[in-house]
C-alpha cells in the first residue's frame, strides 16, 4: 500500500515545523531531520505539507482511496 507521507530527507533542513503543525502527531525530529513514525495514524490533512519551507513533504492523497468511505 502507498505511504500517506512521505519525507524528501535531501530536502528537509530540519526546521520543526511539520512536527509542529501535525495534531495526530505522526512525525517526530530526529537526527536533525522529520521522520514518519506512525503512518497509519495520519489524519491526511496536509498541514505538515504546506507548513514545509522546502517541499520536503508529500501527502499522498491516493493512499485515502483504499479507504472505507473511499475519500
Ligand atoms: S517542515 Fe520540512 S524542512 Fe521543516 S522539519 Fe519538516 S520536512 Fe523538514
């Protein structure tokens, strides 16, 4: 199955703001950069992507369409 989110580490310049901005709080810092540690509790509400100076963070909006309601 596709990844909800998936983290450009070449990009990431380890700023916080995604970790910051995720209410389910599936990211985390570490190393000096964002990683995923729990995909499957990604709500999909995008906030970490357009919070990213760097475009670093990409929400796959088709991962959701396996998904019950389909949406
Ligand atoms: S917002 Fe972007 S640049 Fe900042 S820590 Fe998250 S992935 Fe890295």
């Amino acid at each position: 199955m596709e990844k909800k989110v998936e983290i450009d580490e070449s990009l990431c310049t380890g700023c916080g703001a995604c970790v910051a901005m995720c209410p389910a709080r599936i990211l985390k810092m570490e190393k000096g950069a964002a990683k995923v540690i729990n995909q499957e509790a990604c709500d999909m509400l995008g906030g970490c992507m357009y919070a990213c100076p760097t475009g670093a963070i990409k929400v796959n909006r088709r991962a959701k369409a396996g998904s019950f309601f389909g949406f």
